[in-house]
C-alpha cells in the first residue's frame, strides 16, 4: 500500500494581495479590485504559486500580472482557506502599496476598480474577501 498523497488531494498553495493606494484626486485610500470574467466575480490580486516560488514573489507578481501595477509589499495578512473546484486552497495575502503601473486587460482580467473601502466592501463577491479588506484597514489604523 502506497503511502504517497494524490496529487490531487494536496492543497492549492496561492498568494495575492489587498493592493491600495492614495487616490490621486484628492489623496483618501482606495483598494484596487479585480474582476474575473472566467468566475464573473470581483476579487483581490491573487493567483497559484509556481513550483518552489516563494509566495511573497508569487503574490507581487500576480498584482503586475492582473493589474498592471508594481507594488511594496507591506503586512502580511491574514490566509484564506476555502475549498475550490473540490480541492483545498490555501492563499496568503499581504498588504501592498500600488506604486506605478497601468492595467491592460487581459484574459484573466477584463476590470480593474479602484474604490474607497466602504464601495469596496459592497463589490467584492465573496465574505472572506470583505474580512480581508478589514484586515488592511485595521493594519492602516483606519478601522
């Protein structure tokens, strides 16, 4: 008898972040939001890890892949463990500062918002994307 794991029973590993910035109207916080027209959801910046990359990296280069934006990375926040397309996964999230950057659309993100919390909070489609915006909030000292 086999002692090994399936592979398909091991743990999604992902990583993304709550990315914000100062908006440049008139300098009040806003949070970048994402929406994925495969899942025809809003979200944050995330996406699976590639093999041994560590998931720090994994997560600012999914902000520039999905958003266009290089980012610095702040906080680490709290990780989301949720069942997806019947497999565990597990994503790790940082708070992080867009600091230059443009979106292109692309085949994983056809929009970007950038929205104060409160609208934020009202677009996201899933709860535990909401208890991370809290997260960022809490860490910013503006909850």
């Amino acid at each position: 008898m086999s002692t090994a794991r399936d592979p398909d029973d091991a743990v999604v590993q992902a990583a993304g972040c709550v990315l914000w910035r100062r908006s440049p109207a008139d300098a009040t916080l806003e949070v970048c939001l994402v929406h994925r027209p495969k899942y025809d959801d809003w979200s944050h910046p995330k996406g699976k890890l590639k093999r041994g990359e560590d998931p720090l990296a994994a997560a600012l280069r999914e902000v520039e892949e999905e958003t266009g934006h290089r980012a610095v990375p702040g906080v680490r926040l709290p990780t989301a463990e949720y069942e997806a397309n019947g497999r565990p996964k597990e994503v790790r999230y940082w708070a992080a500062e867009a600091v230059s950057g443009a979106f292109a659309p692309n085949d994983e993100v056809d929009r970007l918002l950038w929205l104060p919390p409160p609208a934020a909070r009202d677009r996201l489609t899933q709860p535990r994307d909401r208890f991370l915006l809290d997260a960022l909030l809490h860490v910013l000292h503006l909850a």
